[in-house]
C-alpha cells in the first residue's frame, strides 16, 4: 500500500485561525515567471489586486516572497492568504466541554458554521478555535449544520486524527438529537422513520424519492405541554438534512425550520433571532486510543422549550400551527406496539 505524502508545510502562519491558500506550479508550462502563472490561474477581476500583493511581498514561496519577476520554478508551491468576505460575528459563546491531548470538544450555538466555507470563513467554529485555543492544527472529527446547535468534536492532534474521524465514519459513534415541534396525539411514536434521501448539488432542500433506503431515523416523544413538543431524534445513518426531512414527512417540521417544509427567504446574516430548535444533544463512544467509554451531553437548552414566549412569535408559527394534518405515506416506519411516551 502506497504510504500517503506528508505535506509541505506553509511558510505563512494562519491568519484569524484559517491556514494561507497553496498554489501548486504546474509540472510544464510556457510561463516564464510566477506572476504569468497566477495572472493566467486566477481570476481576471483579481488582477490588480495580484499586481499589488507581488509588489508587497505577500506571496510566498519556499525560499521567500515571490516578486513580479520571480522564475517559473515548475512542480513547486506558492502561498498567500486570500482577502477575505466581510463577516457579521456570531455573537454566542462557544463552551469547550472537553479537552485532553487528543480532542476537543465544544457545545457549537446556533448559526456558526463547523467549517469554513462560502461566505462563512472567519466566523466558523474551526477557526475560532484554532486562533482562541492556540491550535493551528486543529482538524473536525465530523461536521454539523450551521443552523444546528449542540457537540462538535475536533481533533488536537494530526497523529489522532485517523483514529477519530474512523470512528464516524464507521458509525462507532451514538448521535442523540433533541428538537421542539408541535404536539399531534395522532402521531404514534416512538418510531423509527427509513426511506431513501436524495441532496442534489446547487439545490437548498433535500427531497425523498422511491428506491433503496439509505435514511433512518429513530423519533422519541420525551414531553409535551402548551402545544409544543420535545423530542429525541436518533439518526441511525448520515444523510443531509435527514432528521430535518423526516420530522417535517411526519408533518412535525422543527421549529425555526427555513427549509422544511418550504423554503423561506434567507434572513438577513445579522438576524439570529430564529434559531433551528434541533439540538447535537449526546456523543457516546469508546475512544480508540485509551478504550475507555466516553459520553459527553450539551449544556444548552433549546430557546422554544425553555421560553414558550419564543414559539407563540408569528415567524415561528409559521413553522408549525397550520400544519394540522400529517401523513407518512411516503416514509416507512416501524412503529412499537408501546406507544407510552419516551423518558427524558
């Protein structure tokens, strides 16, 4: 088995926790400078601002600032870090609850992202972690949802890292959701929810379609009062959105829901005041170093259980009080012949 190359290391240090983009020069090519290269690489609106970080020696090769005359070395790397979108902070805390040498971690809130991506880069969970903890070689062990809150775990040391994310990827890990919806007597549960799951590239909502399963869900009734609901959701597989799609199939779409079971305008990037009540609530496993049983719970309870002036806002009923009926023709479920109520 071919051992896998250990990668060049940056010589530029992170910037607000996120690492300088690498450039890799081509094996061949007509270009007789590093500048020909990037001109022709990078975007054509990006040209004067190219121009000025060659000039300022913000990009950097292995043996230092790459200037505008600077030879095309072929098979060779470049650094620089990218000019980056403004960004609105997230303005909620992000509690570690469990550190050693291996892991990290922490109880996410609501609307910051795990990683970065798009628009989202600074104000992201990775790198906030790495430039508060002093962790620069931070890594996820798996990834959740912006709007979702609740565990994340990541890994502190690269020489762990396999070992970890092995454990998610092999479903050595238990995942317990919690999630507010409305209340319906006339859904039996607890259940468990398979069908198959498609997310297309591009598109907001995942969607369900005939063939092989390839979702399932275990959904628990914990309490309910005024209306409202608590539940327990255990994903037994992994697919996008999963848990958000079959509570809305059994027409219990989570409260602050923009996406099930219609999509809605996408809010302003300084409005938190709706967030998803579903909740990364449990992380339970044996870690694979020391064998020892590991399970760690959220601190955090969801803002629509805990204040019942949060879910009578008329954005949130929107999510949930005109849906009066439910049907599950579309879903397969395994319904217990126990129909009491699940304990919290």
């Amino acid at each position: 088995m071919r051992r896998r190359t250990k990668p060049v290391p940056a010589p530029l240090p992170q910037r607000h926790g996120v690492d300088p983009v690498r450039v890799r020069l081509p094996a061949e090519g007509p270009w007789a400078t590093v500048a020909e290269y990037l001109a022709h690489r990078l975007p054509d609106q990006v040209a004067d601002r190219l121009a000025q970080m060659l000039r300022s020696g913000e990009i950097i090769g292995a043996d230092g600032p790459v200037g505008p005359d600077t030879r095309f070395r072929p098979g060779t790397s470049v650094w620089f870090h990218r000019d980056l979108p403004p960004e609105v902070p997230v303005p909620f805390e992000l509690a570690v609850i469990h550190r050693d040498e291996h892991l990290v971690v922490v109880d996410k809130p609501h609307f910051l992202a795990t990683t970065p991506r798009g628009s989202h880069v600074v104000q992201t969970a990775l790198s906030r972690l790495r430039h508060e903890l002093d962790l620069p070689e931070l890594s996820p062990a798996h990834r959740l949802d912006r709007l979702t809150a609740g565990l994340v775990m990541f890994v502190a040391d690269p020489q762990a890292r396999g070992a970890y994310q092995t454990l998610f990827r092999d479903r050595l890990v238990t995942k317990e959701y919690e999630a507010v919806a409305r209340h319906d007597p006339r859904v039996a549960l607890p259940r468990t929810v398979r069908n198959r799951i498609v997310k297309e590239r591009g598109v907001i909502a995942a969607r369900e379609e005939d063939g092989p399963v390839n979702a399932e869900s275990r959904i628990e009734l914990i309490e309910h009062r005024g209306g409202l609901a608590r539940y327990r959701l255990t994903p037994l597989t992994g697919r996008t959105h999963q848990l958000r799609l079959h509570m809305s199939g059994l027409g219990l779409p989570i409260l602050g829901d923009p996406v099930y079971p219609e999509v809605l305008p996408e809010a302003a990037p300084d409005d938190f005041r709706r967030p998803l009540q579903l909740l990364a609530a449990t992380l339970a496993f044996t870690d694979p170093l020391s064998g020892q049983p590991v399970r760690l719970r959220s601190r955090r309870v969801l803002a629509a259980w805990a204040e019942q002036a949060w879910a009578a806002q008329p954005w949130a009923e929107q999510s949930w009080a005109d849906q009066s009926t439910h049907q599950d023709t579309d879903q397969s479920t395994d319904q217990d012949t126990d129909q009491a109520e699940a304990g919290a």
